[in-house]
C-alpha cells in the first residue's frame, strides 16, 4: 500500500491601489509619474524560470493595462549584477544573494533590496527511469561531491560505470543553488558536464548512465522521461528518511534542496513595479499557476490529506 500526498490550496488576495501624499516635484522625471498601476519598465528574469512567469504576467497586463512591463531573459547572475549596479529596476531570480554577492554588497554598503518570495521550488537529482539507483542521502551526496577519492559507483556497486553529471552552466541559479547544498560553495571535486539549458541536462539524463542536476519545476510533469532521486537527510528532528519529491514534502520540510523565487526591486517605492511583484506573490490566479507548474506558491493555505 502507497501513500500519497494531495495538495490543496485556497488562496484569497486582493492588492489594493496606493495612495501617494508626497508634494509634487516642480520638474517630475518620468519615473516620478509612475503611479501603482502605471509606467513603463523592463524587469530581468532568470532564465531557468522564466517560462513560468508568461502567463501571470499576461494576467496583470489584462488587469492593468497602463502598467507596460517588459520581461528580458537572462542567467541569474547576470540579473544580480543588474541589480547591484542598478541598471536593471526588478529582477525576478530562483535564489538569495550568493556569498560573493553579500560581500560586494557589504563592501560598498549597499542595502539589502526589498524582495517578494513567489514560490518555493527543489533543486532535484534526475536520472533515466531504468537508472538503478532510487534513493541517496545528503551527506553521501556531499561526500561525493566533495572529495575526489568517493564516487558514485564505490559507494553503489550496483552502478557498473560511473554516471556522467550533467548540470547548467555556473552562472545559472542552478549551479548557484548546487553550489550552496551540495558542494559546500567550493568548485566540486567531481567533473561536471555544463550544458545552457535544463532541457539539456533533461535530454541527457535520457541517453542511459547519467545524473542531472534541475529543478522540480522543470521535471515535475515529466515522470515518462526522468525519475528523481530520494534524498534522505539529518534535520533538527533527526534523520528524515527519503521521500517522492513532492509539493506536499516541500511544504512538510521533509526534502532538504528547498529553494525560493524571489522578485528583487531595487528602490522601495510603492509603484506599478511593486504592485507587479506583489501581484505575483499574493494574487490568488497567479499564484495558482504556480501550484498548476508542481511547485509550492508562496502565500497560501494548505491542507495536507493522506491517501492510501
């Protein structure tokens, strides 16, 4: 006998128009005539998310059409560097401020931005269907990636030949958010295969001996194609045995990869660009989408039913 989780949600959320009592400037730029609903600006998007933002955002068009936002795809890295040196307004990336990034901020006394989670994603190991390994462990994980003289096959021997990693380049939020879990945010002792796309570490997993570093989101719905493994790890309760990646085991904490989409606006005014992200992290339809793509939304009410 099996036993599931379902995930239900209700969400109820309504963004309401802001007011403004600041004295008019007696030569407005055009950012000063931005409104809650109105103006014009271009917001960088990881571009291991970015499909996932297409419909919400063709939701707030409808709703508020004097609000022209324009999504450019880029690697998260790239969208953080825009950040901090404030050519891009928004940015909207599947990951915190890595390590060098905090320092760089600190150095020059920049400020932390104010930022809306959006939901909340997995970083995932993928392999073929047929691969025969189902279950693994953090620390084994961190063992392998970590030191040259432990690989996958000594600590399986079930495995004939060694497995071909695969994983997008280092400038993506997947390797950003690898580097936090599972190499220590130190270069990995094994050899990684860097390919542009997750539909590339997909694709290759396919092909037989190899494991893909992804995200739930990317694979969820893609279970013919690729199976994840079951990561057990220790927490604050003990050891949590491997469990089916799963939204309702995200929402449990009982998967150890669990990572946040943030939207990151750089100047904390209440304009049209803060009521895109507040849309995104809090209006009922778009979160939805969210929960529809495998993922968790970030403002929601859940409850948890066991099925047998």
């Amino acid at each position: 006998m099996k036993n599931n989780f379902l995930l239900l949600i209700v969400v109820m959320v309504s963004i309401h128009a802001m007011s403004c009592e600041e004295k008019p400037k007696p030569n407005p730029t055009a950012e000063d005539l931005e409104t809650a609903f109105a103006g014009s600006a271009t917001i960088t998007v990881d571009d291991m998310i970015a499909n996932a933002f297409q419909t919400p955002k063709k939701m707030f068009d409808s709703a508020f059409p004097d609000a022209k936002i324009t999504l450019e795809t880029l690697s998260a890295r790239t969208a953080m560097s825009k950040l901090l040196n404030r050519s891009s307004r928004g940015i909207i990336v599947a990951r915190d401020y890595l390590k060098d990034e905090d320092s760089l901020m600190k150095a020059f006394g920049v400020q932390a931005h104010d930022k809306f989670k959006v939901a909340e994603d997995a970083l995932v190991l993928i392999v073929s269907p047929t691969f025969p390994l189902d279950t693994i462990s953090d620390s084994q994980l961190k063992s392998i990636f970590s030191k040259k003289e432990i690989t996958f096959q000594s600590m399986f021997p079930t495995l004939h030949t060694e497995p071909t990693i695969y994983c997008v380049e280092p400038n993506s939020s997947v390797y950003g958010n690898a580097s936090n879990f599972l190499f220590s945010q130190k270069e990995p002792a094994k050899t990684i295969n860097y390919v542009n796309t997750l539909d590339e570490v997909l694709s290759n997993v396919e092909k037989g001996n190899a494991i893909g570093i992804t995200y739930l989101s990317a694979v969820a719905q893609q279970s013919q194609r690729c199976k994840m493994l079951k990561i057990g790890f220790a927490d604050t309760s003990g050891y949590v045995s491997p469990k089916t990646v799963h939204q309702s085991y995200i929402v449990m904490r009982k998967y150890p990869y669990i990572i946040n989409w943030y939207c990151y606006q750089l100047d904390n005014r209440r304009n049209f660009i803060w009521s895109f992200f507040t849309y995104l992290s809090r209006e009922g339809k778009a979160q939805r989408t969210f929960l529809e793509r495998g993922i968790v939304p970030a403002h929601a009410k859940f409850e948890l039913i066991l099925q047998d």
